[in-house]
C-alpha cells in the first residue's frame, strides 16, 4: 500500500498544483454569485411623528441591529462593508392595531444584490406622553460635625418638569438632589444633578425616554452650631396674698438646645425669663404659667426639637400657725440689776410661730429660747 502512495509522488503533486489552478481560472471567468450578510444598526425615523401626537414608543424586544443578506460576485465580494447599507424603520408607516413596522434598506453598493433583512418587521409600542411639574427636594445624606446641626436648604430652581411615558413618570414621587453632610463643620453650596426617586425613596434609574427639563441644581446649605442654655428665672413680681408665702418655681425643662450662627451664640450661656412674666399678685395657690421661648431667645438663634412653648408652675404655699409652750424659766433677762431679784407672775408663756408646714416640723419646745430687757424696771 506505501509503495502505491509513493509511486509518481511527484506526478501526483504536479496533478494537485494543476487542478487548484483550473478550478481558480474556472471561478475567474465564471465569476459566480455568493451570498453575504452584514450587522447592521437599525435607525428610527420620523419618530417626530408620534411625539407630534403626545405619544412616546419603543422598540419591542430592544431590536437595535438587523442582519442583512445578500448576493454578490466573488470578485466583488472584498468591496462590500457595513457602512453601504442603512437599515431603518420608518414610524409614519407603523400599522397601529399590531403596531408592526417593516424594516428597510438603503443600498449604496451596486454590486449587491437580493438584499434582506433579519427581522424583516419590528413591532412598536406606543404609550401616552405625561408632562409632570415637580418641587426640588434636598435629601441629606450622613450628619454635621458634633456640634453643629445642618441649616434649611436653598435650591435653584425650586421647580422642574419630568416629560416622559405615562408609565414611566407615574412611578416617579420625588425629585431632588442628594448633598453628603458627613462631619461637616462650614457653609456647603455648588451643584449637584437633579434624580427622581419612588415613593421609597430610592433612587430611579432613567433611560433615554425620560428627559427633565433642568439636569443640575445649585444649592447652599448653613451649617449652624448647636449650644445647650440654661433657663434662667428671675424672682416673680408681686406679693402672694396674706397667709401665703412664695417657694420657688417649678419646671420640666431647665435648659434647652439652640441652633444658630457661631457669631450669635459665642458670648450666650443662657435665656432670661424675666419676672414681669412671672407675676404673683395675690395667689393663694400654685400658678402656672405658659412661656414661649422664642420671645426670649437671642438674636439669630433657633430652637432645636423642643416646643416653644413651656409651662412652669410658680409654688405657692399656705402658711400654718403652731403654739409652743415655753417655760419662763428659760426667759433670759437683760440688763438685770444686781440689786434686785426677779420673778414671773406665771410658769410658762404660750409662743405662736407662722410658717411652713415642713419648716414648723423642725421646731420644738426646746429649740425656743426667749429674752426679756429688764434694765429700765424699779422695785
């Protein structure tokens, strides 16, 4: 069998050579057809035409390229590229129950003949156009400096217009910009890019169908210093009725956090009610009184998270009257002549003390002690 293969070898080669050359100069004057195919790009046009009629579209199953076929000459076969077709679909032809569009092709090669096109309709769906006006939101991200508390936000515009498919708008709540806060400790401004968020606040990511009618905003934002002031009350004006004394002033909140500039709060320590507010004329009982702490913050300086409004309670007790028995054995005398001796017509004295209850309830009899001046009395 090896000695066939290897008689006339070199005939057999020779014979090969040959036969690859006729077939060559068959194909070179024959020249005949062989088929091609492309990927072409697929163009929308005259889409103006459903905007025209506030409606939006979109290519079902995101159909971007087509693959376009072909006859061409082996000869010319090298001559053909991507760049001599123009695949299209042209939407002023759309057939609106299926909403099928053909595609077409442009030829810029004469060469090319029996030209189609993979898929040869794309279908199109057409949805309502919603022009919808929304206010600019700030969303803080992270927390000022310890310190310092974040100011109200200037946003410019205060207003866009989100324009898109009906659909795609509705799911829009919000939008605004985002400003990243962390360990702040100055005043903040620029410009940041306008985003749409749900209705759980996270953000929404677009597409190209969606179009705001600004895409950046500029902003400030204060940075303002936080300060914790101690309430002070002056003593109240006027005079409890007879009976009655006054004890002190009673309230939930001794001191309260404020936010301002660090000019305004720099040489402030606390808040002044002053007593014409605090006025005891008469009382018999507690009196409340209600405050607002705005009339009385300084200048340029702003609650932080507490009610404006403080009641506090001016305490009013009755005063109790309590005898004691004092012996007038413990009557001292002053100025007693030793000349003479002294004594009393009677064995004790009773002594009548007003004042607090509590304050009552630290006395007793032995506690008391009494003097009488006995320098001016004769025999």
């Amino acid at each position: 069998m090896g000695k066939r293969l290897t008689n006339n070898l070199g005939l057999k080669v020779i014979s090969v050579f040959l036969a690859f050359f006729v077939w060559l100069a068959v194909v070179n004057i024959a020249n005949p057809e062989t088929d091609g195919s492309r990927e072409i790009p697929l163009e929308i046009v005259n889409g103006n035409v459903l905007t025209a009629s506030g409606k939006t579209y979109e290519i079902i199953g995101d159909v971007d390229t087509v693959v376009v076929s072909y006859k061409i000459r082996v000869q010319d076969s090298g001559s053909v590229s991507s760049s001599d077709f123009k695949a299209y679909v042209d939407l002023a032809e759309m057939y609106e129950p299926t909403g099928a569009v053909p595609v077409k092709i442009d030829v810029n090669n004469s060469r090319v003949s029996s030209v189609t096109a993979r898929p040869s309709v794309v279908r199109v769906d057409t949805e309502d156009l919603q022009r919808k006006q929304f206010e600019l939101t700030a969303y803080l991200e992270g927390h000022a400096a310890s310190g310092y508390r974040e100011g109200n936000v200037t946003i410019s515009p205060t207003q866009i217009y989100v324009s898109g498919p009906v659909s795609l708008v509705g799911r829009i709540s919000t939008v605004g910009i985002s400003i990243n806060v962390e360990g702040a400790d100055s005043d903040m401004s620029g410009t940041l890019p306008i985003r749409c968020y749900d209705s759980n606040g996270n953000e929404i990511e677009l597409d190209d169908r969606i179009t705001l009618s600004r895409t950046e905003a500029e902003y400030s934002l204060p940075i303002l210093r936080t300060k914790n002031l101690t309430l002070n009350f002056e003593t109240p004006s006027g005079t409890v009725a007879d009976g009655y004394r006054y004890t002190g002033i009673e309230s939930s909140v001794n001191s309260v956090e404020v936010v301002g500039l660090k000019s305004d709060l720099a040489e402030v320590s606390s808040i002044t009610i002053p007593q014409s507010v605090l006025n005891l004329s008469g009382a018999t009982g507690d009196r409340e009184v209600t405050i607002d702490l705005n009339d009385y913050l300084p200048e340029g300086a702003q609650l932080m998270g507490t009610d404006s409004e403080l009641t506090v309670v001016l305490k009013v007790e009755a005063l109790e009257e309590r005898t004691f028995e004092l012996p007038t054995s413990r009557i001292s005398q002053v100025g007693a002549s030793s000349l003479y001796s002294y004594q009393y017509d009677q064995d004790s004295i009773q002594v009548v003390v007003r004042g607090l209850t509590e304050d009552l309830d630290q006395l007793n009899e032995e506690s008391l002690t009494a003097e009488v001046d006995v320098s001016d009395m004769e025999p």
